[in-house]
C-alpha cells in the first residue's frame, strides 16, 4: 500500500490485522540465514578480500550451495539475478562490508565523536562553528569514497550515490547531539571524556556513539562499499544528515521547504526491526518569577536538572542556604535515607557542606526521556524530598515548582495526577517526565517532557487539558506560574508494502531475531517524511543509551549496523517496487 502523505492513520483494528498479516520476505528459504553468515564471517575474519568480486569468488570456491555459486556466477559475468539470488548477493556484499571496513567505521565515529555538536546557548545550530566543523568532516570523507556532497546552508549535509534512473530513496540521520558533562563517571568507576571514543568490554563509550553517529559513520562507509565495488544502483542513494534534530528540527524544515524529499524513505534514529509508529513530543513548560526569599530560614538557591528537556539526569542537585548548615545538612540526610527507603530504595541522597552551603543531590540512573521506566528520574525524587521535609524553607521560586512538581506529577511519569493518563494498544501508555530547570534574569523555567500515543484526543486537545489543569492549579495556589504546553502529532503508519518487508527480511534473517513492526515512544524526523519508517540502530530488548551519561554502542550492534545498511542500500536500490 502506497502512503503519500507524512502521516498514516489507522485504526486499531486496522493495524491489528496489517500486522498479523504474514511477511512474505521471511518465508523465503533459499536465502544466508544467520549461522550461514557467522560461518562466513568467521572463516574470512583473518584474511579479508581486497574487493567484493574476489570475495564472490572465495565464497564461489568455498561453498557446496549450488544455488549460490549460481548466483555469484551469474553476478560475476553481469548477467540479472532475481528471487533468492537477488537476496543472497546483496547479503554477502553487506558481509564483506563489515569484513572490510569494521574497523574503519569505528575509527570514523571517533572523529566525529570528538567533535561536540550540541547546541550552544541561544545561538542557532547553523552559526554553530562546531556544525560547521562537522559538515566539513562529512564533505572530506564524501570527497574521499567518490560521493556527492552539498552543505544545505548548515542546516542539512547531502550525501549522494547517484543511480541509472532519476528515482532516489531518502536516508536521514541526524549529526546533532545533545549536550554532556566535561566527564563521566562509570560505575566501576572509570572516568570517561564523552567526547573521546573509550572501548571498553565490547562498548564504545562517548556522546553520539548510540545517538547518532554510528548510523553515520556505517552508511558513508555502505556507500564507498556499492560504488568502488561499481555494484550496480538504479534508484539514487540520498544521505540527509540532520543537525537540528535535538532541538526542534528547524533544519530539516528549512530543508523540506528549498527541496523535494524522495518518496521514500528509511531514518536511523530509532530501533529495529523496522518503527511504523511514534508518539508525539511535547514540552510542559511552567514558568514562576525570580522572588527574592525573607532572610531568615533555611533558603533553596538552586536546583540542577538535566542538560536538555529530553535527557533524564543521573543526577539532580539543590544547594541550601542556612545559618547552620552542619546540622541541616545533618537532618536532610537522615530525612533523605528515610524517603529513598519509603520510595523503593533504588537511588542515593547524599547531602554534605561545601563552601558553607548544603548541597543535597539525589542520584538516579540517566535515560533517554522516551524510555523512563529504563532510568530512574533523580528530578521528582528530589524534590519529592524536599516537599515532604520537616525543614521550613523560606518562600521563592523554588519552594514555588517544588509544590508544582510534587502536585501534578509526584513520581508517575503517565500523568495520572494531571488526570491525562492513556495508553494505545500498539504504542503504549503516555508518558510525562520532569527533567529541566533553568533560572533565568526574570523567572525560572521547569520543563517536562511528553511522549503522547495516538488517542481519543488530537495533540492539540490533549495540550488544551493539561494547560486547563494546570491554569486551575495555579488559580487554586494562587501562584503567579505561566504555563505553555505543545504537543507534536503522532505518527502511526501502515505496516505494508515491499520496502518495508526488505528492511524486516534483512533483520530477521542476519539476526535471528522476531522481525515485526514496533512502535516507539520516541520521536524523530520520520514524521516529516513521506513513507517513511525507522531501521535502527537500537536492538530490541537491550537498554538504549542515547542521551545518557554513560551513552555507548556495542561494538557487535555497529557491526550489524554496517552490513544491514548495505544490504539495504543496494536492495532498495535496485528491487523493482518499493510499494
């Protein structure tokens, strides 16, 4: 079924009967399986060929698969291949790739690594010199391996493999991360810089290695891969690498606006098998005027959050004012054991004295904000604490989104205190997390982060009650709070269609892995493209790392990543329909 439009709806029974549909990809039986393609892995790990058409010929020699040595016969001596042979070529030229150049990818992602592309203040992404820096990296590597390149006004890098026809299917990705901490702490305690690759036990540490530069780093590679091996293309392979993806998509608005997307396309910034459904991103943001406190009293200064509104911190912090600080500090730890105990005990509150004032920190576990329940949110702890505490804090704008914080969000993340909670059947419960704090001249900002499945209610109708609910609270605290809530649409597409079926193929047989459409709390560019869907880099039922402050990549997960973009690449690029 052909989508023309960025957005699919479908009704639930519609999508429980696409998805129990058979996958006819997957019932082909003449096609390299997973532990045909560790074989070949394994028996030309130490000796890898010099080019993809002497590694056919290795493999030729080597097999006893008739049907196989037909294929690379029929390859080598450009004659069509079609059906399981098709399959199979394009399988072993992603094989090769990962033989090949493994160990150039990883050596790429630490250069790109090494640059720190997050946002800077309030400057945009396209004035960033560190974006700038970045394009110029990608234009080298582009000029490098014989590819297109074309810098869209720092707003999008364009990397293109030119095919026979004047068809092109889309690849996006984004190069933009989010901010890091100068250092990170492992907890074996190893000190980490996330702007340097560290291997260590099968991972590559450093920020953007899961979020999302490795997808970088192995389609370039891919692609050098399909034109020196002069592999034939019919459809144009188009890179888009993104650089405003972490904060708002500006980039690829300004992108879409000065050019025609393929109409098709695959984005690698979500998880496998293949994603047809995410939820849609929003921010809660409430806003509450710098007041000055009395002066006697214990005097909350500051509290620390995440470095965006869509990473959850390991650690939140709130640095106290007293005139006895030894003692406060004293009784906020006795009280902070007591709450960590009566709230599952699966965090830390440590509170000391440094330079005469108390800072009391809760340790949590840092997530990605689509995927709270894999981390553990230090913001709600803490002032989840400090609500609850005997001490009588003096009155500012702090005790003032103490209150607000604790009253409509407490430790739930699916807005059952905001009485907006709702889960879809496919894609899962709504989600709120407090995750940012930011005090600025006049006021101080808490943002909470939204992940809204399809419902009964549009995004902007959901938007409307928590705004509702949250004016009524302020009206009811008499507090002096503004609020803004916005909420993205949703994406839900059509688990149809033979692209989509290639990209399950793909997966489920080099893995060995369930190969079915999933759904995703997080939310990408994907929604912005006609037909398209995520295919990677997250490999389903392990934690994903990406904004975190231990973000890494599995070697081995990289090195699938390289082979299945080949192999998708050249399939796509060259099956006969894509609907």
């Amino acid at each position: 079924m052909t989508m023309n439009t960025p957005l699919f709806m479908l009704s639930a029974a519609a999508l429980a009967v696409s998805l129990a549909a058979p996958v006819q990809a997957q019932d082909e039986t003449g096609t390299l399986k997973r532990d045909e393609i560790q074989t070949l892995l394994t028996a030309h790990a130490d000796e890898v060929p010099s080019n993809f058409n002497e590694f056919l010929q290795q493999v030729r020699e080597e097999s006893s698969n008739a049907e196989l040595q037909g294929a690379v016969e029929s390859y080598l001596h450009d004659e069509p291949v079609e059906g399981d042979d098709f399959v199979n070529l394009y399988r072993l030229l992603g094989i090769y790739t990962r033989l090949h150049y493994g160990d150039d990818v990883v050596d790429l992602l630490g250069e790109m690594v090494a640059i720190p592309t997050d946002k800077k203040g309030e400057a945009p992404q396209h004035e960033n010199p560190e974006i700038a820096r970045f394009g110029e990296l990608i234009e080298a590597k582009a000029e490098e391996f014989g590819l297109e390149f074309r810098n869209v006004d720092n707003r999008v890098f364009e990397v293109e493999l030119p095919g026979s026809s004047d068809e092109a299917f889309g690849i996006l990705t984004h190069g933009d991360t989010v901010p890091a901490a100068d250092s990170w702490t492992l907890e074996d305690g190893t000190e980490l810089n996330p702007l340097e690759i560290t291997p260590k036990d099968g991972r590559l540490y450093g920020r953007g290695t899961e979020d999302d530069k490795a997808s970088i780093a192995a389609a370039l590679y891919a692609m050098k891969t399909i034109r020196e091996n002069e592999v034939p293309l019919n459809r144009t392979i188009r890179l888009m690498i993104e650089t405003t993806e972490e904060t708002g998509g500006e980039g690829f608005a300004y992108y879409q606006e000065r050019n025609e997307l393929p109409a098709y396309n695959i984005v690698l910034d979500s998880g496998y098998p293949a994603v047809i459904a995410e939820n849609g991103f929003g921010t809660i943001d409430a806003y509450f005027p710098r007041v000055a406190a009395p002066g006697d009293g214990a005097v909350i200064t500051e509290i620390t959050g995440g470095l965006a509104t869509n990473q959850i911190p390991a650690t939140a912090v709130a640095t106290i004012q007293a005139d006895d600080p030894e003692a406060l500090s004293e009784t906020l730890q006795a009280q902070g054991d007591a709450y960590a105990k009566a709230n599952g005990g699966d965090f830390e509150v440590t509170s000391e004295v440094d330079d005469g004032a108390v800072t009391l920190t809760v340790k949590g576990k840092s997530a990605h904000s689509s995927k709270p329940d894999s981390g553990i949110n230090p913001v709600p702890r803490l002032t989840g604490l400090l609500g609850e505490s005997e001490v009588a804090f003096s009155a500012n704008h702090y005790t003032a989104a103490i209150a607000y914080l604790n009253g409509n969000y407490g430790l739930d993340y699916h807005g059952e205190k905001l009485g907006v909670a709702y889960e879809h059947d496919f894609m899962g419960p709504l989600l709120v997390s407090p995750t940012y704090l930011e005090l600025g001249d006049d006021r101080l900002r808490v943002a909470v982060n939204v992940r809204a499945p399809v419902g009964e209610r549009s995004p902007d109708e959901l938007a409307g009650d928590i705004r509702d609910t949250l004016t009524a609270y302020a009206e009811q605290n008499a507090s002096t709070m503004e609020v803004d809530v916005s909420i993205r649409d949703w994406m839900l597409r059509d688990p149809q269609g033979a692209w989509l079926q290639t990209l399950l193929n793909i997966f489920g047989d080099t893995t060995g892995l369930p190969a079915k459409p999933v759904s995703s709390a997080g939310s990408t560019t994907a929604k912005l493209l006609p037909n398209a869907i995520n295919f990677g880099p997250s490999m389903p039922g392990e934690d994903y790392t990406g904004h975190t402050s231990e973000e890494f990549k599995k070697r081995d997960n990289l090195m699938l990543d390289i082979q299945m973009f080949t192999e998708m690449f050249a399939r796509i690029g060259n099956q006969e329909r894509l609907d």
